[in-house]
C-alpha cells in the first residue's frame, strides 16, 4: 500500500532553509549537477528584495511522506503576466522531487487548487520564477553540466509531467556554437555587405553607469521581444535587481550596444559561464568561494549569449548579424572557445534560421507544460 503524501506551506525559517537545500538529495550523485549559489537564491526568493514580487505572489511548498521530505514546488502568480496576455494562469516553479508519481500529482495539484483559489484556469510551468528567469524543464542534453542561469533536472521529470496529465506548451531550444564553424565565410560575405550600406556603431557597456545601461537594455528588450510567447516587460526595478545580482559577473566586453545616429538601437548581452567554476562551490560563495571566482575567472572556457535585441525599425537591416560578429570578435580575443546561445523558442523561425546560419547547432532542448483547465 503506497503511503500517503503530505503537503506543507513553508511557514518559518527553518523550512524554508530545507526547501533551499533539498536539491542536494535529488542531484548528490549527478556529475552534471550545477549547487545554486544560496545566497543568491535566498535573494530571488525574498519579497523585500526582488521586485519580482511588486507584481506577483507566491507559495513555497514541501512534500513528505513518513516524515522525509520527497519533494518541494512554489506557486506563483504572476499579475503583471496575467495582464499582459489576458490569462489566468498560476505557474508552478522550483520543482525537485524523487522519482515518485504521488509526489509529483500532490505537488502539482497543490499548485493548481491554490491557484483555482485565487482565480487561475491555467496550471503552467516551470518557471523559476519568470520567463524572465530559468524556465522550463530539460528534455534533451542530459550529458553535459547547464551554462549560466540555464536550469537542470532529471530525465524522469519528463514522464513524472506526461503521467500527471500535463502536456507540452512550448519547446525551448539552445544552440551551440563553437570556433571552428563551417559558415564562417558566409557569414563574413554578410556582414561586410550590412556594413558598406549601413552606419551603426558598436561600443560596450559602461559599468561605472549600470543602472542608467540596464534600463537601456530593457528599454530595447521590451520592444523588440513584446510579441514573443510568454514574454512580460522588465520593470525598471527588475533590471536593478538584475545589474546588482550581475555587475560582479558580467564580462564589459560581452555586453554591446549598438548605437545608429548616437542612440541605442539595439545590444547583444554575454556572460562568461560561470558555472565551471559555481559548480565545485557547493552552493558557498563564501568564506572560499569568493576567491575561487576572482582567481579562476580567466580560466572559464565557455560563454552563454543570453539574448540579443534590436528595435523593431531595425529589425531587418542586418544588425543582429553586426552585433553577432562584434560579440564573437570579443569573446574570441578573451579567450573564450565555444558560446551557447539560449534560449530560443521553438517557434521562432526568423531566431533559430539566423542562429543556424552563424554557425549554430541545437544541442539542448527544454519544455515548458501546462494543464488547462485545472
């Protein structure tokens, strides 16, 4: 006979520190398993912190049976979402569970009733906390440890989703991308094309000035994504929020805008893959961990284009492949041997052609599900 599972809010202290760290029991022999630095993730998950929450609301749940934790989920609603695609849909995020079917069905119909509660006709997921965040399970790519805020999961998450009644809302896919391209010559014919009859300009970030740079970011990120599946507009605190959490991290000369007439009109944003070092930090950065990231920075091989934006008037001049270029042209000289680009939505055909052609391949594939109506 199968025990019973219960449920539990996540009400003090102590439980939530046991939320935060059950994954150690989930991934303790999985080689590719990246520990998410504590800190930064008690951080994202507190209200007087992330102005996440200015427009959202969420749960933390914990899952036993016979007294052992055996799973965890948060509830999440995301008004400003909601709002902005005229859905009611409650997302659950932060998913860890042994491979366990009860465990997964309670999990998820917690996260459902509390939404039906408040109003919500969609169940959707995972999103950790936003697609503005790590989102969406991994499908496909399970060999090889994830980049930089790209998340990770057991295979058996899949079918502990597909037996639970979800089904798929979108495929996300990441490309990778490494020096030795075959396109290289086509692409080289193209950009110097775009360049003899265009008259943009490059420069990048300006650290010393972030907050007024990341508002240029989401002021550009908000135009040129605005009809993209799922996407919500970055608040002006929410790029705050992110420039503090990145100003330590981020490498100036993967981050470039591209100016035409003296004005932004467009930026392709990389970070270093900070996750070859994170990965043997066991989620301490400090007292030691600190010191591993200073001295090891220079050592990391690989890099994560997270996104590139250009507003939509110069959307089809060739820019993104002028920024493409520039973004190589520098990581290259710093040393960097190969780049992800992630995530793209499966269905964004003019993305992923024009990934393909500088000399992207799909390695990874990620899932988003949903169940409507719960």
């Amino acid at each position: 006979m199968s025990k019973k599972v219960e449920i539990m809010k996540v009400s003090n202290r102590k439980d939530r520190e046991v939320f935060l760290r059950f994954p150690w029991e989930i991934y303790r022999d999985n080689p590719n398993w990246v520990p998410p630095l504590l800190y930064e993730l008690r951080a994202k998950l507190d209200p007087r912190k992330n102005p996440f929450f200015e427009h959202a609301e969420m749960e933390l749940f914990l899952a036993r049976k016979e007294g052992r934790v055996v799973g965890r989920v948060a509830s999440i609603i995301d008004h400003r979402h909601n709002e902005y695609h005229r859905e009611k849909v409650v997302f659950f995020g932060l998913y860890e569970s042994l491979n366990d079917l009860e465990v997964a069905v309670a999990l998820l119909d917690t996260v459902a009733l509390w939404g039906k509660e408040r109003g919500m006709e969609i169940l959707r997921g995972p999103m950790n906390l936003s697609m503005n965040d790590e989102c969406a399970f991994l499908l496909e790519g399970f060999d090889r440890p994830p980049v930089v805020m790209m998340p990770y999961n057991p295979p058996y998450y899949i079918e502990l989703m597909e037996k639970a009644g979800l089904t798929k809302a979108r495929d996300l896919y990441a490309f990778l991308m490494t020096r030795d391209h075959q396109t290289m010559e086509k692409v080289q014919a193209v950009i110097q094309k775009v360049r003899s009859i265009t008259s943009f300009a490059m420069r990048t970030v300006n650290m010393k000035n972030i907050y007024e740079e990341t508002r240029k970011i989401a002021c550009i990120y908000n135009q040129a994504w605005s009809r993209n599946w799922g996407f919500v507009p970055w608040t002006e605190k929410e790029m705050d929020f992110m420039a503090r959490r990145l100003k330590d991290f981020a490498d100036p000369e993967l981050v470039i805008f591209a100016l035409h007439e003296g004005k932004e009109v467009g930026f392709a944003f990389g970070l270093p893959n900070y996750n070859e070092i994170i990965k043997n930090l066991n989620g301490r950065l400090l007292p030691f961990g600190v010191f591993q990231l200073l001295f090891n920075r220079k050592k990391i091989k690989g890099m994560r284009a997270v996104v590139f934006g250009v507003l939509p008037r110069f959307q089809h001049t060739g820019l993104a492949y002028l920024l493409y270029d520039e973004l190589e042209r520098r990581a290259r000289a710093r040393g960097y041997q190969w780049a992800e680009t992630s995530w793209q939505l499966e269905d964004n055909e003019a993305i992923n052609r024009f990934t393909t052609s500088i000399g992207g391949r799909i390695y990874k594939k990620y899932r988003i599900y949903e169940k409507k109506p719960i």
